[in-house]
C-alpha cells in the first residue's frame, strides 16, 4: 500500500518528502493507532510531533501520477478535482475521494461514485477541493 499523505491547515498544503523551513526533509508517516507523524529523513535528526489533523485535513495518495493542466507529472491525491476524458464520452469534472466504508479511492460524478480509472493519457488534475474551491460545484461536488 502506498504511504503517501498530505495535509492542508487551513491556509498551506503540506506534503511529504517536501523540504521544511530548516532545510530538513520530512514525511508523514501514520501511527499504529491512527494519528499521522511528521518524521524527519535525516538519521540524526528527532521523530517529528504528532500532527492535529483536527485542525486540517489529512489526504492519502492514490499511487497513480496524471499530469496537471501544465504537463507535469503528479501524485493524485483524495481531494483533487481533475478533468476526466473516458473514451466515447464527454469529459467530466471528478472529485477523488477515499469511500471511508471501503477505503478505495472513487471518482464522485453528479449521479453517484465510479471505480478510479485515471492514467496519464486520459485524465488532468485542475486542482484540490481545498486551495481551489472554485472548481467544486456546491449542488453536485462534481459536474459532467
């Protein structure tokens, strides 16, 4: 299973293996009980401290990259609004979201959920739901 999170505070998007302020590399790591650790990749340096993820959201990778609107490859997160193409099939605005009762990542359309079926020819991230609300449509979350 992929390990990979983000987390948006309210104000910045934080990812992993994203260099901090100091210049350390760190990444998010989830304990055995749940709660999300900020851990340090240099050996020498300490174990992170718990992240309140009660005052943001928590985000996991799917493990697939896209390319975004300007080509460049990258990770797709639950939370990302992306333009899907299905073949024989206009293209349609998708939500990404983890199903909490399953835990497998979902495309929300207007009339209800679809299995992730997103590659690097057929999809593009616009954006997240959360630095950019402006594409999630506030009736239907998503739009075809």
């Amino acid at each position: 299973m992929n390990n990979v999170f983000r987390v948006w505070d309210g104000v910045r998007m934080w990812y992993s293996r994203e260099a901090s302020e100091d210049g350390d590399y760190r990444e998010f790591v989830l304990g055995m009980d749940g709660t999300l650790m900020e851990h340090s990749l240099d050996p020498l340096r300490a174990e992170g401290e718990s992240i309140d993820t009660a005052a943001g959201e928590v985000m996991h990778s799917t493990g697939r990259t896209v390319k975004d609107a300007d080509g460049n490859e990258r990770e797709l997160y639950d939370g990302d609004i992306v333009e899907w193409r299905p073949e024989q099939s206009k293209p349609m605005i998708c939500e990404i979201s983890q199903k909490e009762d399953s835990g497998a990542f979902m495309m929300h359309i207007t009339w209800g959920w679809l299995p992730l079926a997103v590659n690097k020819d057929n999809t593009t991230i616009l954006g997240n739901k959360y630095e950019n609300p402006e594409l999630v449509d506030k009736e239907t979350k998503c739009q075809a």
